[in-house]
C-alpha cells in the first residue's frame, strides 16, 4: 500500500506526477475544508509537503497528525515551521537548499539594478508615452559603490560574487566570520553606515525579526538603498515605509514583505521602491529541482537511507 503524503500546496506537474506514482497524495490546498481533511487523513498521513507560504507545519498540525515521520519544505527558508515541536516528535525535516542559490541571487541583482537605475521606472516612463516630453531623471550608479550583506549563506555568497563583478566593494555581516575576501562586520549599524546597498540573504526566523529597524536604516541613510530577498520579517515594514516616505533612505527593492502576499498600500505608490512578488527561485528549472529535491529526500527516508539535505534541529 502506498504511503500518505499531506501536500500543503502542489509541486510542478512533472514532479507532481513523479509523487503520485509513489504516495497517495492529499491535495490539502485543493480541500474545501482542511481541517477536516486533516481529520479525514489523520492516521494515516506519514509525511508533510509543506511550502513557505502554504500556512506552515505548526505545533498544532503535527498533533493532528499522530503518524507524522517527515517533514519535507519545498524551499530553502523553514521559519514557518515548528523545529522545537518536530524535535520534540522525533520528526524529520528537510529541505530544498543549493538548486535555487542562483536564481534568488540573480534576482537580488535584479531589484538592486532596477531600484538604482530606475528600471522599472523608465519602462512605465516609455509605456506611458512621458518621453516625448522630456528626459526619465537621473539614476545612481552601481560601479564603485559598497555592497553590505546580511548573512553571508550560500545565497549571500552568491550575490557577493555577483556584485563583485559590478566593480562594487563587498562587505557583510552575519552569525560568525567567515573564510571570505570581504571585510566582516559584528555591528549591523557599523556596516550599514559604510553601505550603499544593504542587500539582505539572511534566514528568517525570531533571530532575525524586526533586526532592520529605522535605527539601522538611518545608518544607511539618504544615498542607500535596501534591498530584501529574505524573509519579511527580518524589516520592521512600518519603519521602512517612514524612511522611504521622509527619504532617510533613497530607495529599496522588496522580493519579500511581512504579511505577503499583502504590500502596504503607501509602498505601492512609492517611486523609489521596486516591488517583486516573492520570487527568489520561481523558474521553471529551479522550482523543478527543488520538486526533485522534495520526492528524493522523502525516497532516501522511506528507504532508511541518509537524508539529501536535513535540516539541523537543535541540540
Ligand atoms: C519559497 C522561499 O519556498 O526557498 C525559500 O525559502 O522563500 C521560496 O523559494 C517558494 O516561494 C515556495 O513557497
């Protein structure tokens, strides 16, 4: 008898089909009434597919799921999920690093290109027919200009290599020094003050929460930009949108915002901010991947094999 797997959201149709030929799938984002599905399945569910933004694996879910052995995220980032709970359950967790390194750093060049040289903004400046009348103003260069990151995870070390070949200074901050040719700074504040760009790639999480305050924004000040391809969280968003709107800062460029996929109706009318809807790894060849990732991760644990990629849960 096939396995049960409780998909909070699907996967590509390719790898989708790969899954369903190995578990009996239940389609939680397809029910009209999860909580009883979640009831319905209780028993027998052995594995969670769950997703950054698919509602999470909390305390309460694996209660309900008396059976759970694996939990395995579609995505790099596994703040939505309860470690301490799946620790304390003897619950598995995985999940999707490496495959979607690139493309989310490719995106964070994407936002810091678009909001210094007002991508975006020319495009809708040629759409709109305002050309004709005049020259789109001026924009800011990248070439000579100090990138500071926050975390310097593979994602962070991606965007460094990036950057670094834009003529631009690299330096970071994150948990620990690390073996890299970048000047390392414990204090966020020391290196915000030294950034044009503030570019963060750190994880989620409470570590993190609210750790871009208008203190750190300030220090950034008027010729910096932010840019997020983290998590929401790590901004605290009613502070961003003062130093957007008073010009503490010139600009930013947001993949990811606090209560998504909900944006601040005040940013959307902001010319200095470049706005994206979360979409770090959604191509075609990482999303797929990642998928493969999922299903190989849940075969190495069903086959009593070592895990792809666990994630640590805590000592
Ligand atoms: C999401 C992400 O997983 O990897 C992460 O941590 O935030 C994204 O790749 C993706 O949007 C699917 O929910």
């Amino acid at each position: 008898m096939k396995r049960t797997i409780l998909a909070l959201q699907s996967l590509l149709p390719d790898e989708m089909v790969k899954l369903e030929c190995d578990y009996k799938v239940v389609r939680l984002w397809e029910s009209n009434d999860p909580d009883k599905t979640i009831r319905d399945y209780a028993n027998d569910v052995q594995a969670v597919l769950s997703t950054y933004n698919s509602g999470g694996v909390s305390d309460r879910l694996m209660d309900a799921l008396p059976n759970l052995e694996i939990i395995a995220q579609f995505g790099v980032g596994y703040d939505n999920i309860d470690l301490a709970a799946a620790k304390k359950r003897n619950i598995a967790v995985t999940n999707t690093p490496d495959v979607l390194t690139d493309d989310t750093a490719d995106v964070a060049m994407f936002l810091m290109l678009n909001v210094a040289r007002r991508g975006v903004e020319g495009d809708v400046f040629v759409r709109v027919g305002r050309w004709s009348s005049g020259p789109l103003p001026l924009s800011t260069s990248i070439s000579g200009k100090t990138v500071g990151i926050v975390g310097l995870g593979q994602i962070g070390q991606a965007i460094a290599q990036r950057a670094e070949a834009f003529n631009t200074q690299i330096i970071y901050h994150s948990r620990s020094e690390k073996d890299v040719p970048y000047v390392y700074y414990d204090d966020l504040e020391e290196m915000a003050r030294e950034a044009d760009f503030l570019i963060l790639a750190c994880a989620g999480g409470p570590e993190t929460e609210k750790m871009i305050d208008y203190k750190i924004l300030e220090a950034l000040g008027s010729r910096g930009f932010l840019i997020n391809i983290a998590r929401g969280s790590v901004v605290d968003e009613d502070d961003l949108l003062l130093a957007l709107t008073n010009k503490t800062i010139a600009g930013a460029g947001l993949d990811v915002f606090a209560n998504e996929p909900f944006v601040p109706d005040a940013m959307l009318k902001m010319d200095n901010v470049v706005l994206s809807p979360h979409v770090g790894s959604a191509t075609h060849e990482t999303r797929s991947k990642m998928g493969m990732l999922v299903i190989d991760n849940l075969s190495a644990y069903f086959e009593g094999k070592p895990l792809l990629t666990p994630v640590k849960l805590a000592s």
